[in-house]
C-alpha cells in the first residue's frame, strides 16, 4: 500500500519529537515509521515508497547513517511520556527486562559483525548481538533501548562484556518518582557486575540460577551445589501448587531455601518443577527481595518471557531487516523499528477508556491485531481523502463503500 500523506498517528509521535529534530529530519523520519507500520519492508529500496512523493533513497540512508539526531533520546522520551500518561502509583512495580537477541546477517562488510550461535537453525553464523532493556508495566511491554555489542576486534580498549552494557542500562535507567523498579534477567546475567548495579540504584532483581552454583545455606554453614541441593528440599519442603496461565492453570512442586550466593549476596532460591517432569528439568530461582513467597517469586520471574515475545514482534517490523553498514546506520534502525512498537501501543491505549488504563494488565490487543488494526485505519483514511473531491454524495458515497469492500 502505498499513501498519500502521513498517518495520523504517525504525525502525533512526530509531532512530540519535533525538539529534537529538524523540519527535514521530521520528514525522513515520518517516512520510515509509515513504511514499517505499512509493513513495505526495511530495505532502503522499499522504504521511501510507503509515501507518494516522498524522498530518494539515499537521502533515507544519508538520514540513518550521517544526519546528527539523538536517536536513544528520541526512543527514551516516547517510553516516558507513555509511562507518564499512565500515572503510575507507588504501589505499582516497573518490570526492567534485559535479554539479548541474536540477528544473523549474509553480510561480511557491516560493522560490529561477528560470530555467533543462530539457535533457530543450530548452527554458527555471523550477525549482531544486540542488548534489549524493556519495561513491562501493566502487562504492556515497552521497548527502551537497544545496544549492539561489539566483539572485541570492532571495539578494541572499549570493549565491554554484555554484562557491563546490561549493568550500564541499568545504571541510566530513571524511573518516575516513587515507582519501586524490579529487573528481570537470565542466568547469563546472573553475576556480580550486574546485581551490584542493582543493588546501588535500590532495584531489586530476579533471575534464574545456573545448576553449578554453590548456595551456603543460612543457618547451617555449609555449602551446596544447586543441583545436589534442589532434589532433597523439594522432595522434603516442597508443596505442590496451581500457577495460573492465559489458559487454565498447570501444577508446579515448589520449594524455597535462603542463602548465599558467591560474589552476589544473600538471596532466596526458589525450586520449581512440573510433578511428573525428569529432575534435570529443575529450574532455580534466584531473587534478592527474600520477603516474597515462593509462589510470587515465580510468578514474577515468568514476566521475563515478555521481552521475548517483544522480539517476535519487533521482527514482525523489520527488526532484521536492515541493509546499513555503518554501526550508526543499523542502531538507528533497530530504534526505529521500536518506535514503530510504540506507535502501536499508543494508538491501542487511546481507544481505551480510563477505567481500563487503570486495570492491573490493560487489555490490549495482541501486536498483529494492533497492526491490522492500524493499516484498515490508514487504509480508510487514504480511501475518504480520495473520494473526498467527488461533489455528487450519492457517487462519493457508491466509490467509498465500493473502495472499502475490496
């Protein structure tokens, strides 16, 4: 589909960026996001075509790869405005997810480049890895800011580990005032690095712990492996409980054991298993707030899984798609692609009316439902400003119903 002007909803996210950007850079912009929410695709060739006389290609690429624009700023201000329109209490909780994602990509010539494990196919493969934080505040899922790590051949002295980078978003993270921030992270994370970052802002943490970890209990003095550890006290501690899901429910045996984790601190072990799964299906849980129970740890911890259906959806965007060689060029995109995110978030928040906006999990339409709503829209809009110029009503009315039936 390719429009006349800029969807409405595009404008208004605009239309709030317009301090940071330049007049020309507004238009580049406003282009993109439509191409991606139109769904033309993320390759330079496709992207000035969602718009009828929009720019050349290489006025897009010279906007993602040279124009000067703080582009994580322009990210960070739309999540804080949404976060603001929601009025936060301060008995509400800010979920700060941190995970990566692996993007393989054919070219050899982009930078940061490197080697890596492509899980989907199981095999080695080059690409990027890309550091993700998102907040997840009332079920909605948010994304805040995306770092492309690079291997130490591209970074030389200034090479960090993930762990440093997840420690640094962590440390640059502000939340609204009074609004307690609980971050979320798996096991590869799990490491002094990024609980002591934790830890100096007043976070509190959840994350799974690895098998090979060693807990000195509390109260006992002596140490134990996880593994050795997590048979015995669900076998004899544990109780079998009833973990909701978005259908039905599924039975879990769970256990909690206090201690100390090696270079971390104290913390609460919880041990989950399903009845009739094998042992080496044992997951242990690992928090810093030792004052929930082992249900709630749970529970909390299974809000992890939502920056992973975020990258689902982000790669129903384009996530991947990019053809820039240049290191700025491809973290804009990524940016980009997570504005495009929240312009769909946005539009599905004002249809809601604020009771709903108040509701502990907002109801808000899955990602795809949200876009298809968002292109009919577009599609209508594009459609009356078409039929608008007919003076006969009659006529006017007969090419719009026919227009919109196809």
């Amino acid at each position: 589909m390719v429009v006349s002007r800029v969807p409405r909803v595009v404008q208004e996210v605009i239309s709030q960026a317009a301090v940071r950007l330049t007049k020309p850079q507004r238009g580049q912009l406003a282009v993109i996001l439509t191409a991606l929410l139109l769904g033309v695709g993320a390759k330079l060739k496709h992207l000035p075509g969602a718009v009828k006389s929009s720019r050349h290609r290489t006025s897009v690429g010279r906007f993602l790869s040279q124009s000067e624009w703080d582009e994580d700023g322009l990210l960070e201000g739309a999540v804080q405005r949404l976060l603001k329109s929601l009025r936060l209490t301060r008995r509400e909780v800010i979920h700060l997810v941190i995970d990566d994602t692996r993007i393989v990509k054919r070219g050899r010539k982009m930078d940061d480049v490197s080697k890596l494990w492509d899980h989907t196919h199981q095999q080695f493969a080059h690409g990027h890895t890309v550091v993700t934080a998102a907040l997840l505040v009332r079920g909605i899922t948010l994304p805040w800011r995306f770092v492309v790590w690079q291997a130490k051949p591209w970074a030389g002295t200034a090479y960090r580990k993930p762990t440093e980078i997840a420690a640094e978003l962590i440390r640059d993270f502000t939340p609204p005032r009074g609004v307690p921030v609980r971050v979320l992270f798996d096991a590869y994370y799990l490491c002094p690095t990024v609980t002591k970052a934790c830890d100096a802002r007043g976070f509190t943490w959840c994350s799974v712990a690895t098998k090979n970890r060693r807990l000195i209990r509390t109260g006992r003095g002596h140490s134990g492996l996880l593994k050795r550890l997590g048979p015995g006290v669900l076998k004899h501690r544990g109780r079998k409980v009833r973990m909701k899901r978005d259908r039905g429910g599924r039975w879990m045996r769970i256990a909690t054991v206090d201690g100390r984790l090696k270079s971390i601190g104290s913390v609460r072990i919880v041990f989950s298993k399903r009845p009739r799964d094998p042992w080496r299906t044992l997951l242990a849980v690992a928090t810093n707030d030792t004052g929930r129970s082992a249900r709630q740890i749970i529970e909390i911890y299974e809000r992890r899984w939502s920056i992973e259906v975020l990258f689902k959806e982000l790669r129903g965007l384009g996530l991947g798609q990019y053809q820039m060689l240049r290191r700025n060029g491809i973290h804009r995109h990524l940016v980009l692609v997570g504005l495009a995110h929240l312009t769909l978030t946005r539009q599905a928040l004002a249809r809601l009316d604020a009771p709903a906006r108040k509701q502990n999990r907002i109801p808000l339409p899955r990602c795809q439902e949200r876009l298809a709503d968002l292109r009919q829209s577009i599609r209508h809009d594009h459609i009356q400003a078409l039929t608008h110029r007919i003076r006969h009503e009659p006529t006017r009315n007969q090419l719009r119903q026919a227009l919109l039936t196809l």
